[in-house]
C-alpha cells in the first residue's frame, strides 16, 4: 500500500456527517452539492445496512471528496484505513484502547477527532494524543445524535479555555441556534447530518451555516 502524507488541516467549519444507510444514488447527490457549497470535513457515519459493501461505498464517497480538496472519516471503524486509501481519518466514539497500537497497525499517517460528550478528561487526552480535533455531542435534542446526553454551553467553554484543538459542536445544531450558542461559548465548527443532507438544496443550506457561522456575538 502506498503512504501517504497528510494534507489537510481541520480548522473548524461545516462538518457533514453522511449516513450510509440512505440510497447511495442520492447520497452522492446530496454529498456533491454539499462539497459544492465548500464544506470542510466529510464522515461516513457507523450506520450500516447488513448488506453494504463498504470499500465500494467508502471509494465512490472519497472520490468526490478528493476533486474539492476534503478529508473523509470514518467513524469507529479504524480497521478501514488499512484497507483504504479513500480514508483520511477516523472519528472516536469514545477513546479506543491501544491508541498507539491502532497507529501502529495503520501504517501510514491517517487523522484523528473525538466526540467528547460532557468529558473533559476526553479532551485532556486528545490534546494529549495530539488529534486534530474534539467535538461535543449533544447540544440539542436530534434523532440522529442518538445516545448522546445533552452538553451544556459552560463545558464547551471550558474545554476551549483548555486545549487550541479546534472544537465542533453537534446535536440538533441549526442556522438559527449556532448564533444563540455562540454568545455562549465559542466553537470553531459545527457538524451536521440532516440539517443539510435533508436540505432541498444543500449547497445553499450549507451557505447558511456558514453565514451563522460568521456572525460575532
């Protein structure tokens, strides 16, 4: 397998997470006009059918992300990165065991970020690890953010007082409640699943949260 250098940087903004359990057609639609409207972050989210090949998925998802310059992750799976080169990353749920084992076995430099819950102790040890981000889930109900417990604004900032990690926020986030939070906290990005994947037009809806994004409190 071929090493690869690292090439991207994460510094915050639109973080879209895909759901390969929707039809792979229409995925990629939604996908492209959201690259379009220049997300910075694309992950394949651990929601698989049964009977989903994924290297083909992960191959068709990273070859659009490669023609706009955007790293792919896959969340969890770490084991795919040694099948891959379509991955760029990996996004924990929780911190793996064997971190620098998992290095080891990948072989190549590959990157990595965190859901960190309401946890400080996860961010102490991802600034330790030196990954490339953390991000807090939930900030508000949402069907997709699952068994994610509510984050409260003070743990967002405190854990911005505590490492230079870039922090995304997740959770049932919107255009309309980026702004209220941010004059709560800062963040550097937000990650969203349906709020542009069920977008009429996710270009433009990423637009949106970018513009939110923008506004200082």
């Amino acid at each position: 397998m071929e090493v690869m250098e690292i090439t991207h940087k994460i510094t915050g903004g639109i973080y879209l997470v895909l759901d390969p359990a929707r039809p792979l057609p229409l995925l990629l639609q939604k996908l492209e006009a959201a690259l379009k409207g220049e997300i910075n972050v694309v992950q394949i989210w651990n929601n698989w059918n049964a009977d989903t090949d994924k290297l083909t998925l992960i191959e068709a998802i990273g070859s659009l992300c490669r023609q706009y310059n955007v790293p792919l992750f896959i969340n969890e799976e770490w084991q795919l990165l040694t099948e891959t080169l379509y991955l760029d990353g990996v996004h924990f749920d929780t911190i793996p065991k064997g971190y620098n084992l998992i290095k080891e076995t990948v072989k190549r430099p590959f990157m990595a970020g965190i859901t960190c819950s309401g946890d400080l102790d996860t961010v102490a040890w991802a600034d330790e690890n030196q990954l490339d981000y953390v991000s807090f889930c939930a900030m508000f109900p949402s069907p997709s953010a699952g068994s994610c417990s509510i984050v409260m604004p003070a743990i967002v900032k405190k854990a911005h007082e505590s490492t230079l990690l870039p922090i995304f926020v997740s959770g049932g986030i919107t255009p309309q409640n980026i702004i209220a939070l941010k004059e709560k906290t800062p963040f550097d990005g937000v990650a969203v699943i349906s709020g542009i994947l069920s977008a009429d037009d996710p270009q433009q809806q990423v637009q949106t949260y970018k513009d939110a994004l923008s506004i200082n409190p």
